[in-house]
C-alpha cells in the first residue's frame, strides 16, 4: 500500500497519495519527509512542520528535509 501511494504521488503530485503513503508506513523518514515537502510547496506550511521534524529527527542527514524543515520554519 505504501509502495503504491509513494508512486502516484510522484506521478500525479497529489496531497492525498503522500498522506496515505505516509499513514501506510509512519516509520519512514522518507514518506514524512515527502509529505511535508508536498504540503509545503501546497502553501500548507504549519502543516508541513511536523511532517517534516519528525522526518529530520529520524534521519538527521536528509538535507532536503532539513532545508524544508527551516523554510517551514521561517514563514
């Protein structure tokens, strides 16, 4: 399931598949990194945080995540 929502929220870059991909698998930093990342492009900042936190204190070397996560932070 997660496998599947991964891949369409890639394709079609909808919010629904990132969040599902992420409540599928909640373990995977890369899955809450995508969604914060997703919410924040959607103008969903406050949202995206804590996605995105949780994704960085699980891997503390995603540099993308982390960015996102300042960003985030900042607005």
């Amino acid at each position: 399931r997660w496998r599947l929502h991964a891949l369409l929220a890639r394709w079609t870059g909808e919010l629904c598949h990132f969040h599902e991909a992420a409540l599928a698998w909640p373990e995977a930093p890369g899955a809450l990194a995508a969604l914060g990342c997703a919410q924040g492009r959607a103008g969903r900042p406050a949202e995206a945080v804590s996605h995105l936190r949780a994704a960085v204190e699980a891997d503390p070397f995603d540099l993308e995540a982390a960015r996102a996560l300042f960003h985030g932070l900042s607005e």
